[in-house]
C-alpha cells in the first residue's frame, strides 16, 4: 500500500482523473499541488493505501497524461 500524488497538465484532466479513480473504487481527493512539487496545474490528486499499478492502470484506461509522485 502507498500514499502520492497524482500530477496532471491541467485543471480538466486532474477533474477527469478523479473522477475514474473514484468510479475504479478508489478513496481520492483533489487538494492544491504541494509546493515543492511542480505542476501546470493548481490541483493534484492525493491518494493513500493504494497500488501504484493499480492507480495507473485507472488513469491510462480513462487516456490521461499524468505523474504519479509517492510521498512518505
């Protein structure tokens, strides 16, 4: 299990993202982008005790460019 953040270009693909996670069964929130990590986008989505695998799996089905950054 692992916690990160999910780094999109933009605003509409952060929203998109969150919304197939959510429908994949995963317990996300859309929260500002962490300063020290950079971003085009304002927003990121948190995710906690969740497969790295399987949040990309999630992501790339839905067609969405992203990165995904695990926190400690």
């Amino acid at each position: 299990m692992n916690h990160g953040v999910v780094l999109f270009h933009t605003t509409t693909s952060a929203l998109r993202g969150e919304k197939a996670l959510k429908k994949a069964g995963f317990p996300v929130k859309l929260i500002p982008t962490p300063r020290e990590l950079s971003s085009d986008c304002g927003f990121v989505i948190e995710f906690q005790n969740a497969s790295l695998e399987a949040i990309q799996a999630a992501l790339t089905a839905a067609g969405l460019e992203f990165e995904i950054h695990p926190l400690p």
